[in-house]
C-alpha cells in the first residue's frame, strides 16, 4: 500500500487519485442561463442528494485546474440563482460529452451538443428534454472552497419541480432502476452503466438487527476459507440458530465432506441460517 499527502501532490496527479478513488459518481447535466438570457449547459460528476427534507442536490464546477478561472455554469448561478440539472442515462452519453467541451460563454451548448431545450415552469434555465428525469431547483447557498486551480464551490440547491419520463416508471409510479440505464464516472475517461448487468440487489437490516461477526463462534470467524462478505452475512442473522435446527441441516449434508463449499452455495442462494448450521 502506497501512502499519498495531498500536500505533496500537483493538482493533476491529486485529482486523478481522487477521482479513481471515489467512483463512481452520478452525473449531473446542469442547464443554466446568464443575465442577457445565453443558455449554457455542462456536466459535473462532484454531484449526489444530500437530504429529502427539503429536497437538497449539491454539486460542484470547480476552478480550471490550469488557470484557475471559474467556469460558465458557477457565473451564471451567480447571477440567477437557479439551474436545472438533468440526470445522465446511457443514450446521451456523448452529447453529453460533447457539451463538456471549453466552449465560450456566449455559444449555446443546447444547440452545439443537440439536445433540445424544454421550458421550465418555476425556473428560467431549460431542461434537456432528452434527459430521463429533470429537476428544476432554486440555490440556496454557494459555498466557495478556494481561490486556486481546482478548488470546487459548492452549490447548494433546493429542488422545486422534477420531471419524471413515463419509460423510466415501474410498479406504483416509482423509478424502476432497471429501466433508468444511469451512466456514471470514473477515473481517467472511464465510465460506468447502471443496467441490469451491473446491479445487484442488497436487502438493508432495517426491520432486523444483525448478531455481527463478533458474535459468530470462533472456528467461523477465524475460518481462513471465509471471505469478509461471507463473514458479513452470516453475521446478518438476528439470533444464532438452536440445537435443533443445526442437527435437521447436517442429516440433509451427512454424505457432503467440504462445508465451506456447501456453506458457499447456500449464501449465494440467500440461504443464509443454513449455511451457518452447516459451518456449526
């Protein structure tokens, strides 16, 4: 393991570190517009949800890291104090790279990129009409982290309006992730796509909580043959299994030798209360 001061770092090796560290980020498509009406349109990755209630989206376009001068999209928020930020699937991925582009403020990055603009109702920006959810916000703060090259400046806004496409709905209205195809940024030019292929689900411990490893007994959590996930789900049950239950699991395996291979395959099946008894 390598042990990197950020301090001893330019800012290009720097950024290049944190930006493969911390991936993948969601992409915020941010549409604004300057005081003469000159819409401008340009993609962040320094961007997440921050709170529900009220509605919070932060992102962040940062200083040039070569000149250190601020970029359009910061400008015009200044002046407006308002931007539509427009989530990123897969089919727009290069228009969406294309507007990333050091055009001049006064070129319209709508029409240099081709998507269409779609008036707001509470804002002025416009939303990208190809973008699968729109939301038009209010700024609530900006909050400027440095005056050098690369320094980000957060801006803080409050979401009033979003607009959902039907396609990208399932069962009761709610956004079904199988459809949205999300894209998301690495490092270097590498990028990530949210489809089916790439996810997996996950149940939270909410309605239950878990023992922990620390309360697995010693041969399993010091089995060498199991892995620190398969250590996490088992440790995920909310009380260790009885006497009885162990006995009824082994009279089903007695004629299997390798346990953590059997214990394995029942993890992958969720049959995770099994595979403890098997390892018990």
């Amino acid at each position: 393991m390598i042990t990197i001061n950020p301090a001893e770092q330019t800012i290009p090796q720097l950024q290049r570190y944190l930006q493969g560290a911390v991936a993948p980020r969601p992409i915020a498509l941010a549409s604004t517009i300057d005081k003469n009406g000159t819409r401008n349109l340009a993609p962040f990755s320094f961007y997440n949800i921050f709170s529900s209630n009220p509605p919070i989206l932060v992102f962040s376009p940062a200083r040039s890291g070569r000149t250190a001068i601020q970029k359009h999209t910061y400008n015009n928020i200044k002046e407006t104090s308002q931007v539509v930020i427009n989530a990123v699937n897969y089919e727009m991925l290069h228009q969406m790279n294309l507007s990333s582009s050091e055009f001049e403020a006064d070129v319209d990055e709508f029409e240099k990129s081709g998507f269409t603009p779609l008036k707001s109702q509470l804002v002025k920006p416009y939303r990208v009409k190809e973008s699968p959810i729109q939301f038009e916000c209010e700024v609530k703060q900006i909050v400027e982290l440095g005056k050098k090259g690369g320094a980000g400046n957060l801006i803080i806004c409050e979401i009033k309006l979003m607009h959902i496409s039907l396609r990208v709905l399932g069962e009761n209205n709610e956004i079904d992730q199988t459809k949205i195809d999300l894209i998301a940024r690495m490092g270097g030019n590498w990028y990530c796509r949210t489809n089916p292929q790439s996810m997996f689900e996950v149940a939270k411990p909410i309605s239950s909580i878990g023992i922990g490893v620390d309360a697995l007994p010693d041969k399993i959590k010091n089995n060498k043959l199991l892995s620190g996930n398969q250590l996490g789900l088992l440790g995920s049950i909310d009380k260790l299994p009885d006497f009885d239950e162990i006995d009824s699991i082994k009279k089903t395996f007695i004629n299997e030798s390798n346990k953590e291979n059997i214990a394995n395959k029942l993890l992958e099946q969720g049959e995770i209360k099994k595979a403890l008894c098997v390892l018990m």
